[in-house]
C-alpha cells in the first residue's frame, strides 16, 4: 500500500495508507459520526471544501452502487479519512469496492489512521483546514502548503455545485416492494390533480429532499441557485424549498437577497443552508460552530410538540434566532449542545430547519415535515 499522510494547519500529522486516487486533497477537516451511509455522505454536495471523516471503524463492508448517490457526477467531498477499509463487500447491491469508486471519482482517501485521535483533536481544537497526500512524504512541506490555503470561510462554494439548468423531478422515495419486485418507488400522496407545485432553489439539494417533497405530493422544478425570485414567481409555484448546500451563507449574497424578495409572496420551508439563508434574509446572524454537526444521531426536540426525533445532520453554521428578534419563534432545539435546529415566522407562511428531514443516510424520524410543509401550503 502506497503511504499516505494528513496534516492539519495546526501541524498535526497522521500516517496511513492510501485506499483512493493518488495526489493531494485540501480542506476543512470533519468528523461524520454515521455508521452506514458513507456513499449518500461522499456525494452530498454539502460536503464541498471538507475532508470527511467517519469515526466508525469499518467503512466500505457493503461496497457501493449507482442507487445509493445523492448528487449527479460522484462524490463532492474532498477527501476521505477512515479507520479500516473492507476491499471485499458483501452485499446484493454491491456493484463496486468503495477504494475503487474513489479511485475512479479522483478522489484521495487514507486508510489506517487512528480516527478517535483524530476525532477527539477536532473536537478540542476545532475544525480546521487540512492536506491529504499520497505524493509528499515530507510533513513539513505540506504543512506550509495547508498554512497557505486561504481555507473556505467567505467562499462562495455553491456556485460548485448548483445545477445549470432548470428541470423536473418525479422520483419518489424508494421503499421496499416486497420479494418479487424488488425495490420500487413509493407513491405520492394524492392523484396527479392533487399535485402542489414548488420550486426548488438547488443550493446543492440532495436528491432525497427531492423524493420526498415527490412522496409528499409536490409538483417540482429545481433551478440553478442564481435564479431570480422574479422568473420563480413567474412559473406560479405553490411553494418554494431553500435546499441544503455548502459553506459559509453569508458568501451566498444572490440567495439572501433572492429570499429576501420572496418572504410573505410565497410559501417558503428552507433545510440546513436553506435555513441558514432564510435567518440572514430576515435580517438575523448566524455563527459557526466549533467543529459543526455531522452524523445521523443527533438528538433534536420539536418544541412545538415536545416529541425528540433523532436526525440526520450535516452543517458548520447555525441561526442566531434571538438575534431575529419577535419576527419567529424557536421550533427546534439540539440536545446534545443547545444549538437552535429551526424557526417558523410569526406571520408568513415561512418555515425552516437546521437537520436534515430526508435523512438519506439517517433516521427517518423528521420526514413528517415534508407534510407539514405541504399543509402550510395547502393553507396559504
């Protein structure tokens, strides 16, 4: 195995071995505390500018397959760091090792390394930005060329993975359809006559959130991130979801501004950047947290219903809602560090939240807001 080293820009080193495409990769380094869907995780585009880490052992056990992927085009994350890499899945699906998908994808990965170290460095120091190469064996060059990189606070990283032109989505959620048919998709809830029209803003969605706003009933169109909020008001949609995306929101200025024109025209339900965009648009801040969310369980309580759901998260920013003053109120709250998970305006017909509903990898605990995003418009 060709060695492969780490090196953060606070000059930790690990050492390991390369399992992906050979060269270098550079980014923030995060830790993912899944057990399973290192494949949906790889190719969330609100992975774009992080190295992941998974902090469960044993990754690439059930090998990978084109369903699986939540993005067009591959793997959107950097690089890849894991404990122990399986090259021999077992698995129906399997259709490839996760070694070679990465190597195919030019994507650079380290195997070998001890993850808990390595996890427990991000959870102290934070997370920071870091180099992965299978080329330079010398610590100290690559610790200045990491010591460079401008890192990607204030980057606009959407613009890398919004999509290019408008289109239509109809895929529903798939489910399990019984022995003799395999899988199949789910059945959207209501008659094609039923059907709510939206407008999904791509920030870098994932194809989840699509399939269950298709589950939920909804008509959709997706649109490049720079659209204006004049051409989406003019298709007349019902509804219009801010979708997940990488980085920093405030670099998003087209998509603050975009919701800013939407706010009381339109129904609106914004998911992880999507909310984030929505708190700025109304005039809050948000903040970055030490060393973000990133797993698919974390406790969240729904303080509207005092029900907890275990979710799926993935993000490094969150809503200062007190700094919105009377406009919304706190809907959700995490429980492992108090951080606010969601709002809903006073007024508007205006919803949103930090944690993932579409889980895809995770628990499905909050999709049920798919429907109560579809009962708000109903209502509108």
């Amino acid at each position: 195995m060709k060695k492969a080293l780490l090196v953060l820009s606070d000059g930790t080193v690990f050492e390991g071995e390369s399992f992906g495409a050979d060269g270098e990769a550079v980014g923030e380094v995060v830790f993912n505390t899944s057990m399973t869907g290192y494949q949906e995780i790889l190719t969330d585009p609100s992975y774009k500018g992080q190295i992941v880490t998974m902090t469960y052992t044993q990754m690439g056990n059930y090998g990978v397959n084109g369903e699986d992927e939540e993005s067009a085009g591959g793997p959107k994350a950097e690089g890849f760091v894991v404990k122990e890499c399986v090259g021999y899945p077992s698995n129906w699906r399997s259709e490839d090792t996760l070694g070679d998908y990465l190597r195919r994808h030019g994507i650079v990965a380290v195997k070998g390394i001890d993850t808990r170290a390595l996890t427990r460095h991000i959870r102290n120091f934070g997370a920071q930005m870091g180099v992965i190469s299978t080329g330079e064996a010398t610590p100290e060059r690559l610790y200045e060329r990491v010591r460079e990189h401008p890192g990607i606070g204030g980057v606009d990283l959407v613009r890398l993975v919004t999509t290019g032109r408008r289109y239509k989505w109809n895929e529903k959620v798939w489910r399990w359809g019984g022995e003799s048919k395999g899988w199949n998709q789910g059945t959207a809830s209501g008659e094609e006559s039923t059907l709510k029209s939206v407008v999904v803003y791509d920030f870098g969605v994932k194809f989840n959130i699509l399939r269950n706003l298709a589950a939920a009933g909804f008509d959709i169109t997706v649109v490049p991130a720079e659209t204006p909020a004049e051409a989406v008001l003019d298709m007349g949609p019902h509804g219009v979801v801010l979708s997940n995306g990488p980085g920093d929101p405030e670099a998003v200025v087209y998509g603050i501004e975009n919701a800013r024109r939407l706010l009381g025209r339109v129904p609106l339900f914004g998911i992880c950047l999507g909310h984030q965009i929505l708190g700025l648009a109304m005039g809050g801040r948000t903040y970055k947290l030490k060393f973000g969310h990133h797993g698919g369980n974390h406790p969240v309580m729904d303080l509207l219903t005092g029900r907890v759901e275990i979710t799926s998260q993935n993000h490094n920013y969150c809503v200062d809602i007190g700094s919105l003053g009377s406009k919304v109120r706190l809907t959700h709250r995490n429980l492992y560090d108090g951080t606010e998970e969601g709002m809903e305006h006073v007024d508007l017909p205006v919803f949103s939240v930090q944690h993932h509903p579409e889980a895809g990898p995770g628990p499905n605990d909050s999709t049920h807001l798919f429907a109560r995003f579809r009962e708000m418009v109903e209502r509108a």
